[in-house]
C-alpha cells in the first residue's frame, strides 16, 4: 500500500469534516451496566456524509498476527 510522505491535506481535509460533524447520538444500552453509549452504527451515521463530502474515507480490514484476530483502521483522502 502507499502511504503519502505528507498528511498536510488529510489534516486539513479531516479539521474541515469534523467541523461538519453534529453529535453522535446514544442510541444503545450497556446491559450490565444500564449505561447509554453511541454504536458503532451511530458513529458511521453521524460522520459518513462530512468525511464523504471532504473526500476521506474509513476502511477497517481484519488483521491476524498468529495470537488473535484485530483491526487496523485506515483513513483514507482522495
């Protein structure tokens, strides 16, 4: 994969679409501790049109090191 030298324009890029950004609302209840949180579900919703409309995208493929199953999260700019 190639990755820029630079993160100037993801930087500026990512300050513009979080200024876009409303709230995340809590939509989901921890059962053990009764407590509200945002899901994932959520997330994505609130932030998909602002990352889309400054040209970035969120990419979470599955990684395996041999101990474990993960994620490595990838921000991506035009």
């Amino acid at each position: 994969m190639n990755k820029s030298e630079s993160i100037k324009n993801l930087a500026m890029a990512l300050k513009k679409a979080q200024s876009e950004m409303g709230e995340v609302k809590f939509d989901a209840t921890n059962p053990f501790l009764k407590n509200r949180y945002a899901s994932l579900g959520a997330v994505i919703q609130a932030s998909k049109d602002a990352l889309t409309r400054n040209g970035l995208a969120v990419s979470q493929p599955a990684i395996s090191d041999g101990n474990g199953v993960g994620i490595t999260t990838l921000l991506m700019h035009e």
